[in-house]
C-alpha cells in the first residue's frame, strides 16, 4: 500500500519559448495564499460580484503569481516578474495546465466542496442600489 508520504506531486511540461516548463497543480496552502493577497478571488468564489476596474486592476499581477504557484514558486517576486512578462499566449498555455491539475474536476466543483465543507459561504449578491 502506497502511503501520503510516498507521492509527490506530478508535474506537466509545457512549451514555453522553446523550453519545456514543469508545472505542479497549486496546493491548498498555496491558493489559500492567494486568495489572502488577492481577495477579490476569494469574493469571486462567494459568489460576490468584484468591480470589473479591481479586476482589470489586480488581473496581471494575480495571474503572474497564479503562474509563480503553478511552477513551485509561490510567492518568487523573480518568478512572478518573468511570468508577468511572458507574451499572453505562453501565459495562457501555462494557466491552462495549472488550472487542470489544481482543478482536476473543474473550478465549480471545487468551489461547491468548499461550500459543503463550510470553508466558503455561498453568498447571495444583493442587487444594485437604484
């Protein structure tokens, strides 16, 4: 029998300006990370409706460390400047393998077992004031 101590994470190669790039799905530890610095991802899994300008806002940033996590670098200012850097379609070839072994059922999924282990609160937005 194969204990927790007996396996570690299996990455995916992605091409990235000719270089094949490890990435690792984003541990629990690490996108609790995130989403303490970058609430607005936090509100989003609420169900809260975030300003598209915080969005626009926090988006280059969130994504390169989103990458820096994804490639076993949270946190890496170096790393996430490189990841900030990247031409948008090698940042989008990494986010969609990151996003497949973070999320191997999808982001609703997950979101709904945060909800029935009570670590989110489904919350109803309340409409806007008229």
């Amino acid at each position: 029998m194969v204990s927790l101590t007996d396996i570690s994470p299996s990455p995916r190669s992605v091409l990235v300006n000719g270089v094949n790039v490890d990435v690792y799905g984003i541990s629990g530890r690490g996108f609790a990370s995130l989403m303490v610095r970058f609430p607005a991802i936090g509100k989003m899994m609420n169900s809260i409706q975030v300003p598209k300008e915080e969005l626009i806002k926090m988006g280059p940033e969130a994504l390169a460390a989103f990458i820096a996590a994804g490639t076993g670098q949270p946190g890496n200012e170096e790393a996430e400047k490189v990841a900030a850097d990247l031409p948008v379609s090698s940042q989008l070839d990494l986010i969609e393998q990151i996003l497949k072994l973070t999320f191997p059922k999808g982001v609703g999924p997950f979101v709904k077992q945060l909800q029935a282990a009570g670590l989110l609160v489904a919350v109803e937005t309340p409409p806007p004031n008229q």
